[in-house]
C-alpha cells in the first residue's frame, strides 16, 4: 500500500466541560481535509492521547473516519505501551472504528527500557499474532532510545500486514537501511521537523503537527514540490520556519502552543484548551503568543486572524 498523501498530526478538540466536543472535532478534522491533507489521530503527543479514555480514543477514531468519507486513508497513532497486551487492546478500538491505518511505536523507554532486538522483535510478534490489520511501525526519538535500523527491517519482514515504516528526526541513511534490507515495497513518512526536501526527494509522506495552524501551507509546499517548482518553495518554507521557531518556545509539548494557537485563532476546539496535565498559560502570555503569531505577518495566519475578526499589527 503506497500512500503518496501527507497528514496533520491531529489536536483532540475539546468543550468548556472538558469532554470531546464533536462538533469542534469534525469542524477542525475538516480544516486538514479541505487542504487536501489526511488525518492521522489521537497520538500520544499532539492529540493527548494518553489523557483521552478508550471510549475517547474510539470517539474521535469514528468522527475522523466519518467526516473523512474516503477521502484519504485515516491514521490512528495509538498511545505508546509498556507491553504487548495494552497495545493489542488499543488497537482492537482503532479496528473496530474502521481506521485504515494502526501506527504502533516501539515499546515504550521508561525506567529505562530499553529492548534489545528479541525483545522488540517477539513484541511486535505477540501484537501482530492477534492484530491483522494495516500497520505502520514507528521509530521516533521520544520512546527513549532508537532500535536498529535492521531491527526494524526484520519486522517488516516478518510480518505483511505492516504496510508502513514512519521516521521521527531520523536521518535518511536509516531509510536506506530499512529499504535496502526489507525486500518489498512499503509507504515511509516522515515528520517534517525531519525536514522537508529530503524526504520528498526519497518518495516519503510528509507528517506534520504544523498542520494543525497551517494546513494550507503544508500543502503548498508539497504541491509546488510535485510540480517541479523547487524554486517556488522558499517562501512558505520560510514561514514554516518561522513559525516553527516562534512556537518553540512552548515546545517540546505539541498541545501546549497547538491549543494557544487554536485559541487565540479562534480555530474549532479553542475554547475547550488542553486537558491536564497540560494547563493552558495566563491570559496575558496568551494576548502576548497572539501579538508574536500577527507580527509574522504569514499570509496563512494574517487570513484566520480576519475571519476572527482580530487586528492585524501594521
């Protein structure tokens, strides 16, 4: 299964009462849509899956597949697990709710577990025993450590049902290795805070929590890059990284300045915020976040803040 389209790294939409709000969810699921870019669920990290129940992750999995109507295939990135059996029961929500995709990440670092190659290998034997369904593996820095790159290649292997290989800050010789020693054909994503010129270069699906403030210029990139225009792509390349470097400072925690932009945007699921631990900053650091998102005067921003109704800095 080659997929060639690219995806926001969905924000969970909350309401005032701190419960899924489902119209704020399709409304904001369509802002990625509309843009031509897929969904890719309820992640540990920008969707805050680890604080959502299973019923929640079952809730939003069933709106994206709705609102999506096969348009793009839906990704669901299931919270990462300590063991086999939490993520079998995870995933068994994303099968039930039609996704058409299961990202699994490698077993989760904490207290410093960190598997070796049978370890990692017999986990992905005992979940993939009980889950025939479309999987991708994911290897990103966040887990604790980095398995092998052949590691990961023997999974594939091992298994058909694993349509999909995606890569967080992981240079491109690490694709190669995987490619070089899989033996057939897989979709690679990347995330683009990788970069975005390489992995397009290589036939990688570009990843991107940016999308969820920016999902027009996510698509302008990737479009001018389709279209032979590499010399167009400097601006909204730029945009991105300053935007990227301006919400750096509420980083590393996606939610964190996704929820402060989708509030001060007035963007669907802003009023609801963050769920805790996450807590949204005082008022005045959000007046002030708003005052340093105008002042990058980004075309796509500058057009959000006049649906608003917000003044643009002169």
């Amino acid at each position: 299964m080659l997929d060639r389209n690219h995806y926001c790294m969905s924000a969970t939409a909350f309401g005032l009462d701190g419960r899924i709000d489902e119209d704020a969810m399709r409304r904001f699921f369509l802002r990625s849509l509309d843009a031509r870019l897929g969904l890719y669920i309820g992640s540990g990290g920008n969707g805050e899956g680890h604080a959502l129940e299973p019923d929640e992750l079952g809730q939003i999995y069933r709106i994206g597949v709705e609102v999506s109507r096969g348009r793009f295939p839906v990704h669901a990135n299931l919270p990462e697990q300590h063991t086999a059996k939490a993520t079998i029961a995870q995933a068994k929500i994303a099968v039930d709710a039609k996704i058409d995709v299961i990202h699994m990440y490698t077993l989760e670092g904490r207290h410093n577990m960190v598997p070796n190659d049978a370890e990692l290998i017999a986990y992905y034997d005992d979940v993939l025993e009980v889950i025939q369904h479309p999987v991708c593996v994911c290897v990103n820095n966040a887990m604790g450590y980095v398995p092998k790159a052949l590691t990961v290649a023997e999974i594939c292997r091992r298994h058909q049902q694993v349509v999909a290989v995606r890569l967080s800050h992981q240079p491109e010789l690490y694709l190669y290795d995987i490619r070089e020693n899989v033996g057939r054909d897989l979709a690679y994503y990347f995330q683009l805070a990788t970069g975005v010129m390489q992995p397009l270069m290589i036939g990688a699906t570009i990843f991107s929590q940016e999308a969820n403030i920016l999902p027009k210029t996510v698509r302008q990139l990737v479009d001018l890059y389709a279209a032979g225009k590499q010399d167009q792509m400097a601006g909204p390349f730029l945009d991105m990284m300053r935007f990227r470097r301006y919400v750096g400072r509420w980083a590393p925690a996606g939610p964190r300045w996704i929820k402060m932009a989708m509030r001060v945007l007035k963007l669907p699921g802003g009023e609801g915020g963050v769920r805790r631990p996450y807590l949204l900053p005082p008022q005045a650091e959000l007046d002030s976040f708003l005052d340093g998102l105008l002042r990058l005067r980004i075309p796509e921003i500058d057009e959000m803040a006049r649906a608003a109704g917000l003044t643009i800095p002169a």
